[in-house]
C-alpha cells in the first residue's frame, strides 16, 4: 500500500462563485483530488462558506455526500426538510435525495464533504 502525506500548502485551492445555484462564494480545499483517490470516490475537500453564502439545491444520484461540520452554523435542506446545523454535526444525502447549505451563522461555516460513488 502506498502512504501518501499531502502538506496543507501543497492542497489545492478552489473558488467557485455561486456554486449550484447558491449565493456568493464558495472555498474548496481539495485535500486529494479525484484522480489521486483509488476508491470509489470523487470529492475529498474542505468547504468553507462566509456568511451569508451557500451551496444550491443539488441531487445526488448514484453517490452519496457526506458533510461534518467543523465550525460554524448554518441551515440544510435535505430533500425539503430544513434543519439547523452546527459544530460537530453530520449529514448524509445520497441515493437520489438532494440538498442545499447555507450559512446563517455570523462566521465561516467550515464543512468536511466527502462524496462516495454506488
């Protein structure tokens, strides 16, 4: 097996601007990129929404994503039921369901995702 350390300035930055839909801008920290995971994954990445931003409303068919909530508050809407989540929280969405994140809280909402292939 081969054992792979990525240094935190060596992961890969990205800005999306109204990422699905959503308000404002979107940070992506790619931990690893798709092309380096041998799983059956395509998303391992540090979501940072500022207030005020979010991620529109998305389905995930044929996959599954994983969010844990590394700081912040904010609001899912997990296929139409809306909750209020915070530090420390998970959420799961898969097999066709969809959802959106917000951030409501007054600082940035930090998101672990993970998104897994069927």
């Amino acid at each position: 097996m081969v054992i792979v350390i990525r240094r935190a300035e060596d992961m890969v930055k990205e800005v999306r601007e109204k990422m699905r839909g959503g308000e404002g801008t979107v940070e992506l920290l790619h931990i690893f990129r798709k092309d380096e995971l041998k799983g059956r994954a395509r998303l391992f990445a540090k979501i940072t929404l500022q207030p005020g931003c979010s991620i529109g409303f998305h389905n995930h068919d044929d996959e599954e994503e994983l969010f844990y909530i590394l700081r912040g508050t904010g609001t899912v809407n997990d296929d139409g039921k809306e909750a209020v989540v915070r530090t420390g929280d998970a959420i799961l969405t898969g097999d066709g369901a969809g959802h959106e994140i917000a951030n409501t809280g007054d600082e940035p909402l930090e998101i672990m995702a993970t998104i897994l292939l069927y």
